[in-house]
C-alpha cells in the first residue's frame, strides 16, 4: 500500500546508500512502516510461516545436495549415507522430509483462509492467481523432489504419475506415449529419469523464490484483506508491520515450530511410506501405490474418473479452476463471515477435501469409489455452481462500517484506544 | 510388497488382507525413547548366528556395533569380530583382486555376493537384505472413517514410529501348523502374520537355539524381541542422538513461545483488538 515514507537514514553510509539504491527506505517501508489491518486473526499469519518453509526446504536442500548422488545405482544408498555417517545429516534429511508435509499443511490453511475471507476479490485477483502458480510451483517441486530417494515409492509414483500423460494417446494416437518417451528419456523410468527430476528439483524452488516475490510484491500494493473484508480506510483500521504484525507472526511461527519439531525429532517417518526405504525396483510393483498425503484429494479425483484422460483432466482442473475463483464468485460480499448461505456450503468444501483427502488412501474399488465419484462432483460443484449462484441470492448481513468500529464496537472513537471485544455491546465509549 | 520381496519367484497375496498385529512395548518408542544395550547385544548375537546365513546388512558397517548409541561392544571387540570375514579388496599394485582380513571400516559381508546366487541357494526366494527392514515394514490397521483422523493425530501426538518393529516381531513368533483346509505352496511355510500367510522363510528361532550368557531365558519370544531392536538400530542407528536433541528442542520452543506470547501482549497492550 503506498504511504508517505517516515525513513529517516541515521548514519553517513545509509544517507549515502539512500541517494543511491533506496533499498532501506523501501525494506523500512514494506517491513516496518507497512500499515497492516488491526483486525487480523491467527489465520494471518501462514504467509509468514510459508517463507519461512521455503527457507528450511532451500537450506536443507542445498547441504543435502552437496551429499546427495542423483544415480539409479547409488541414489538409494547416498541418502543412507547422509542418514548414517554425514555429520547431523539425519536432522538435514528428516528435516525437509518433513518440511515439505509442514509446507504443504501451512499452504493448505492459507488457502482455505483465503477462501473463506474472500481475499481473492477485487483488488487482489493478480495476488490470488500468483498464489496458486505458487501451489502449482509447489506441487511440482514435491513430486519431483519424492522420486529423489528412489524407493520403491518414489520410482512407482513417477511411473504412475508420468504416464498419465500417455492419456493423450485417446486424442490423438502416438502423441501421449511420445511425450512420455520424452519425459522418460527412454522407454521407461530409469536413472535418465532420476537425473533431470533432480534438476529441475533444484532449479524449481528458485523461481518459485521469484514468484514468491511477486506475491509479496502484489500484496504490498493491495494490502491486506481482514476477517470483515472491509478495506483500511483511516488510520485506525490499522497498525504498523512492525512491531505488531511481527511479533504476532513470531509467536504463532514459534508454535508452528513446535509441531515442525515434533514430527522431526519423534515421528519423522509417520508421514512417508514404509515402501520407500526399499530400493527402487523396476520389476516389482507394490500392492498400493499411494501418493504423500498433500496429494491424496487430487489422487482421489484423478481416480473417481472412469475414463483415463478424463481423470488426467480432471485432476488438473481441480487445481486450475482455482484461477478463476475471483470471478466465479459472484458475491459483493468478501468476507464469508457475513455470507449465512454461503457459510455452509464453505465448510461443506473443506469437508469434501478431507473427504477426497481420505479416499485417495484407500483402494479405488466399491464403496470408497462410489463417494469419491460424489466428493468429486462436489468438489466441482461447488467452484461451478455454488459460487456464482449463492453470491446472487444470498442476502448478506450488514457489514461494519470501518475496521475499527468492528473491533471496538459501535460508536468508538476513531483514534481507538480502549480494549473491547469483538461481541461486546456497542456502548459508547470515548477516551 | 512384502510377499514378492520375500518369495522372490513364488509370488504369493492375499488381496485385500492383511493380518493383525499387536503393538507391543519398546524401549525406544516415545520421546524417550532409548535402546536396551543389552537387547541389542543379544539381538546382534542372535542376527550374527540366525539371521546372518541368508540375510545382509548392506549400509551397516562393523564399527557401527562400536559407536555411541548402538550395542556399544568396545572398539578391541569390534575389530577382532571384523577380523573373523575374509573382505575382496584390491586391485594391488599388479592389477590383482586379493582376499584380506575385515576391518571396523568395511562394511557387513553380504551372505551372497549377488541376487542370483541368493536365489540359487533359497529356491528361488531372495532374502531381502536387513538394513533398513524395520522401516521398510509396517502394520495395517483398519480405521472407521470417522475415527480415522483422531487415529492419525493420537499417533502423531505419541510419536508412533514402531509399525515396522511390531510387524518384525509378530511375523518372527507367528509361525504355526497351516490351518486344515489351507493347501500350502511347495518350499512355503505357514506364518500368521505375513500377508498371505505363506512365507518362503523356514521358521528360523527355536527355544535355546542362541546361548544367552546374561542369564536371559533362551525363549522364541525374546530372541524375536532382542533381535527386533537389534534390527531397528540398524535402520535408525542417530535414534537416542535424535530424541535427545529433540527434547531439548521442545523445551527451548516451549520457552521461546512463552517470551514471544508475552512480548506480542505487551506490544498490543494498548490497542483494542
């Protein structure tokens, strides 16, 4: 958001730096002075748990790149290699393991939040669209980064998920199986595989840095959304970044880290599938071949669909039909606090991830295929239909006026001072 | 998986089925967690004696057994065991392969120099090499959907990380007489625990088969129990190293959230929110 600039370079070397390259007065600007809505709740505070994710994921994949030897015969005993005798290289490994489940978690919440608040209206659809490339960048990422230790997981879900593409062939014959052959670097998974999956491992993360950025970039110009989706429109809708928003970010980071160093330290493995510490092995297919649990919802609909391609398409619909929430979101309404009708079909959403999330763990067969087939529907329902209609015929509740009068009640003056809850009765109070 | 990798040739599986197992008490379970020495000794005993003959541990290497955290036999044991295998090394300055003693470096001698000569002498089944065995396994429960998630966070909240050693000791004292109406494969024997319950390992513990020197009853069950939590050192040898970093980690969180909590409380004192 643009505001009058209160730098003020202390020393000889900032004056000097200022007239030059203002990066101070803008890193003053953007993380100190930036006047961020009073009214953010816990919910707010996942962006800056997911750079942080994004740090942890490139620290600990750079050293464990420098240990790490991206070869079909040797992947599999590099990463045993950095587990035993690499000085804490355990604490690397488990860490991005994890830290990617931990990453995908807090992006998941962030997302939900940004439905439910409506943060992807006007002005904030270039922001929202950049967050999901962000996601997409994110899935990617993962799954290539999956096939890195060369389990038995790892080298079948490469060979599930990569030959999806041979789904083209029912469009036009010979082109699906040629872009596979592409992918592979040969007629099937093998260390040719491995090695450009590990590349691009490398260098995706990078770009999404760049992405990233863009994000935070989008975000400063529009600013903030806020739980009642009403704009900041005096001073006292808001506080400065700093020390408000950190160090609310800091205390619900700190607790973020508490889970993070829990599954680290006392369930490293409870995530991952034990079919991944055996080797890679091109002639034995495991029963079940399942997905990180990050992807099971998109697992379940790629599955729920009788028809390959159509699986395959609807899969990478569920994702991008996400670009277009600003507009299939028909409400005036942001913030789905006010939306009655809304609400419930919001928490029906969030039912039907966890839903799909559940059913793409279990066989595709019987019972568990019948409501996946539902959950998918719903799914599409609800981005399809239940977004334009509901914003036309729900009748919202009134919206408070300004951001300080829905935290300090009715009638509260405007340079706000006095602690009220957020229910309490709008008594007149003026201090 | 498990079938294949066991049987090798004879592929045996039981759609669908997988057999109950019992969760049992470890000592390295929890945050907590730590390995009995003793247990591990004896566990290595009854792996060097039993297990040994067919079965390898490939990324374990003998100083291990020396190292803090593991069975923590002295370095002069260590290297004497080592001593005991003939080790391939070379080439020597004439281009020559020769044998020579083992040392503390190398790393455990393989029972089969490759697959086929595993095969060979099994019949056909590949012994699947041990190093990583006891997470390379796991227990299957089955959850009603609605309990599902509370299943997940209570395992999550106790640090259940001991499915493979669960299944490694149900599978190790589940060998029975084959139910009557079951025909068995040739070569296979009956096992409660192994999915299918046709597995092509002979049932390898018997009561008294490994001396215990340390007064321990020479029973199926603690064989099965030594041998486990020797068999999950080797997949997780930083596990004491690993918990106790971890819970001075939690402590140092615990604080710091503490600060942090008061900090923004006293930051925002002033405003209403």
């Amino acid at each position: 958001m643009s505001h009058p600039s209160t730098y003020e370079p202390s020393n000889g070397f900032s004056k000097w730096l200022d007239r030059r390259l203002p990066v101070l007065r803008l890193m003053h600007g953007q993380f100190i002075e930036f006047p961020t809505p009073r009214n953010l709740n816990y919910l707010w505070t996942f962006g800056g748990i997911l750079s942080f994710c994004l740090v942890v994921q490139l620290i600990t994949g750079i050293v464990l790149a420098m240990h790490y030897v991206p070869s079909g015969d040797q992947a599999f005993s590099s990463i045993e290699h950095i587990m035993r005798d690499v000085n804490w290289g355990w604490l690397m490994r488990y860490s991005h393991a994890v830290g990617g489940s931990m990453f995908f978690l807090a992006a998941y919440i962030h997302i939900a939040r940004g439905l439910y608040y409506g943060s992807y209206k006007d002005p904030r659809e270039i922001l929202w669209i950049l967050g999901v490339l962000i996601f997409l960048l994110m899935m990617a990422i993962a799954f290539m980064g999956y096939s890195l230790p060369w389990g038995q997981m790892s080298f079948w879900a490469v060979t599930v998920i990569t030959n999806l593409f041979s789904s083209f062939d029912t469009i036009i014959p010979g082109v699906g199986s040629a872009i596979v052959r592409w992918i592979w670097g040969g007629y099937s998974v093998s260390e040719t595989t491995l090695n450009r999956l590990f590349s691009l491992h490398y260098l995706l993360p990078f770009i999404l840095v760049g992405v990233v950025g863009l994000h935070i970039w989008a975000l400063h110009v529009v600013g903030n959304n806020n739980p009642t989706g009403v704009e900041i429109q005096s001073d006292s809708d808001s506080v400065p970044f700093h020390p408000y928003i950190t160090m609310k970010d800091a205390f619900a980071m700190s607790l973020f880290w508490m889970i993070f160093a829990w599954l680290i330290f006392f369930a490293p493995n409870y995530l991952g599938h034990s079919d991944n510490y055996i080797e890679a092995n091109p002639l034995q297919t495991p029963p079940h071949i399942v997905p990180e649990w990050y992807f099971l919802p998109q697992y379940a609909i790629l599955r729920a669909i009788p028809s390959k391609l159509l699986g395959v398409i609807a899969m990478f619909a569920s994702i991008l039909v996400l670009f277009f929430v600003s507009w299939l979101d028909t409400s005036k309404v942001r913030s789905t606090k006010y939306r009655p009708i809304y609400k419930w079909f919001f928490w029906l959403f969030i039912f039907t991830c966890i839903a799909l999330g559940y059913l793409g763990a279990k066989p595709a067969e019987g019972v568990y295929l019948f409501y996946a087939r539902i959950f998918t529907a719903y799914y599409f329902i609800h981005f399809l239909v239940v977004m334009p209609l509901i914003g036309v015929i729900e009748r919202p509740k009134p919206l408070p006026n300004s951001i300080t009068e829905d935290v300090l009640g009715k009638g509260s003056s405007p340079s706000g001072g006095a602690g009220k809850p957020e229910a309490a009765p709008a008594a007149p109070e003026n201090r | 998986m498990l079938a294949v990798l066991l049987t090798g040739g004879h592929e045996v599986r039981a759609a669908g089925e997988a057999p109950h197992i019992e969760r049992q008490d470890w000592s390295f379970a929890g945050m907590f967690g730590f390995y009995d020495r003793g247990s591990l000794q004896r566990g290595y005993k009854v792996y060097k004696e039993v297990c040994a003959a067919c079965h390898g541990l490939d990324h374990a290497h003998y100083r291990n057994l020396s190292e803090p955290g593991g069975p923590e036999f002295s370095k002069a044991a260590v290297k004497y065991l080592a001593s005991q295998y003939e080790v391939r090394d070379g080439p020597d300055s004439e281009g020559q392969m020769y044998q020579r003693k083992g040392r503390p470096s190398d790393r455990f001698v393989p029972p089969y120099q490759n697959e086929q000569e595993a095969r060979a002498a099994n019949s056909g089944a590949w012994p699947p090499d041990l190093s990583l065995i006891a997470k390379a396994r796991s227990i299957h429960e089955e959850t009603a959907w609605y309990k599902a998630p509370l299943k997940i966070l209570m395992d999550i909240a106790r640090g259940y990380q001991e499915g493979g050693a669960d299944y490694l000791y149900a599978l190790l004292t589940g060998y029975q007489d084959a139910p009557e109406k079951m025909s068995m494969a040739e070569g296979m024997t009956y096992n409660k625990a192994f999915p299918g319950y046709q597995i092509a390992m002979p049932n390898p513990l018997a009561e008294g088969a490994v001396e215990y020197t340390d007064g321990t009853p020479e029973t199926v069950e603690n064989y099965a129990r030594d041998v486990t939590e020797f068999l999950m050192w080797v997949a997780e040898p930083k596990l004491e190293e690993r918990k106790r970093l971890g819970f001075r980690v939690l402590v140092y969180l615990l604080m710091l959230s503490g600060l942090l909590y008061f900090a923004k409380k006293l930051v925002w004192r002033d405003l209403g929110h």
